[in-house]
C-alpha cells in the first residue's frame, strides 16, 4: 500500500519540468510584480494570465472579465497570505457563485467559481483551494463530496480536513488533485516535459494501429488503461515509471477513508 506522503512525493517527481510548474511559475511571477497594484486594469490582467494557463474559458463570454474585475476590487484588498479560508467561504460564497457574463443571446453564463478561486489562490500566496473539476471528481472518488458539481462549503470542509491531518498545504493538495485526475483521464501531455519525452512514452505502451486511431477522449482512456494493466518494468525513465507506479495506486485504493462526512 502506499500511504498518502508517498502519493504527494511521487506527485512532485512528475511535476519536475513539465509544463504545470512552468506556468504556474509565470503566473506567480505576474502577481508578486503587480502586488502593490489594486486597479482593475491590474485585476483584469492577473485573470488575463490565469484564466489563460488554467484554461477556464471566461474569454468563452461576453463581458465575463470585466464583471468578474469588478467582484474581485471589491474583496481584492483582503486577499493576502494570512487569509482565514474557513471565515471568507461563509462571508463570501454567494458573491464568488455571482453568476457572471453573458452568452451571444445575453443568457447568463453562470458563476466563475474556478476562475476566482485560482486567482485568490494567487493572491493569498496558496494560502486558499482551488475549486476546480478535477479536484472535486478526485474528492467524489474517495466518497467525499456528491454531484451536482456546485461551489459548496462542503468542497472547501473536505479540502481543509484533508489538509490538516496530513499536515500538508492547499498548493500540495492542489497538485496531488491534478495530477491524479489528469493520470485517471489518461490526459498526460501537460505532465511529460517535451515533445520527444512524450513520444517514447507512447512507443513504450506498444499501441496498435487500431488504438492510434481512436479520437481523443477514447485515446485518451485506452492511455490512463493501458498504465494500468501493463507491467511496471516497461518504462526506463523514471518520471514514467512513477506516472504508472501512481495510477495503479489510485486505480487500487481510496485514499481518505478515515475522513467522515459528517
């Protein structure tokens, strides 16, 4: 069995130069350059940056930046690293599920919860979680949270329990989250460093002709299978082997199930 300190510390193996941490270093860099800055001119371009790396699709709407600029100036202030999350989800909930934008026929787009909380993420210094897909889908696997995928204080409960029994931070949480669900979609791209490290892993996994012309979500499952079922002695490089080492681990066994829902 391997324990959840093992998970995390495989998880950080993966993300060693890959795109993720790349990103993620430019986006910090964009916030601590324009910290003194509180216009939303200086908003707009944080959620420019943000919502462009984590693909969260505001530019999809019509208006949705400059709404959700003018949410954020309101709360921007008292954003920083000493944030009391448990005391800004109860004060502030119904302003972050604010529907926002519009659609071509002016129907609302609904809220930006993803959006705003990966820019609080930021600003706070990681010192706030991230809603985000794939971190409910992995809080829904261990039995945690249900559908609907709502903005909840049932999401941010789960994601603090976590965090203060294993003794870890929101950022680490937000890393074990993505890469497991990026391992169980079998969505590996981002977590593979270049174009020719990317290649040798699909010629390792020995895909058919048949299996190569899948479209891409199909192609994409065969892949997350594929690190399943086969052995663990066909990989050589050693990120690879811990990617697999990793999926069969989340395949074989919840991880949280000493946390109640209660």
């Amino acid at each position: 069995m391997v324990n959840f300190k093992e998970r995390l510390n495989l998880v950080r193996s993966i993300l060693t130069n890959c795109p993720y941490e790349t990103q993620k270093e430019k986006i910090v860099e964009l916030f601590e350059i324009t910290k003194n800055n509180t216009s939303k001119e200086d908003i707009l371009l944080r959620l420019f940056v943000v919502d462009s790396c984590y693909s969260t699709n505001m530019n999809r709407r019509l208006f949705g930046f400059e709404e959700l600029a003018n949410l954020i100036f309101e709360i921007d202030s008292k954003l920083d690293e000493n944030i009391n999350v448990k005391k800004f989800i109860e004060s502030s909930l119904k302003l972050l599920d604010y529907p926002v934008g519009i659609d071509k026929k002016g129907k609302s787009k609904g809220h930006a919860f993803s959006l705003i909380t990966k820019y609080i993420y930021f600003k706070t210094k990681f010192n706030f979680p991230i809603y985000d897909r794939l971190v409910f889908d992995g809080l829904r696997e261990e039995g945690l949270v249900e559908l609907p995928r709502n903005p909840s204080k049932e999401y941010f409960k789960r994601l603090g329990a976590i965090k203060d029994k294993y003794k870890v931070s929101f950022d680490d949480l937000d890393k074990y989250f993505w890469v497991c669900g990026k391992i169980r979609k079998g969505s590996l791209s981002l977590l593979i460093s270049d174009k020719e490290s990317y290649v040798d892993f699909l010629d390792k996994l020995n895909l058919s002709d048949e299996e190569l012309k899948l479209e891409s979500g199909e192609f994409d499952l065969m892949l997350s299978r594929k690190l399943i079922s086969k052995k663990e002695d066909i990989f050589d490089n050693q990120k690879f082997k811990n990617i697999q080492k990793l999926a069969k681990s989340i395949e074989s066994e919840k991880m949280f199930g000493g946390l109640s829902k209660s």
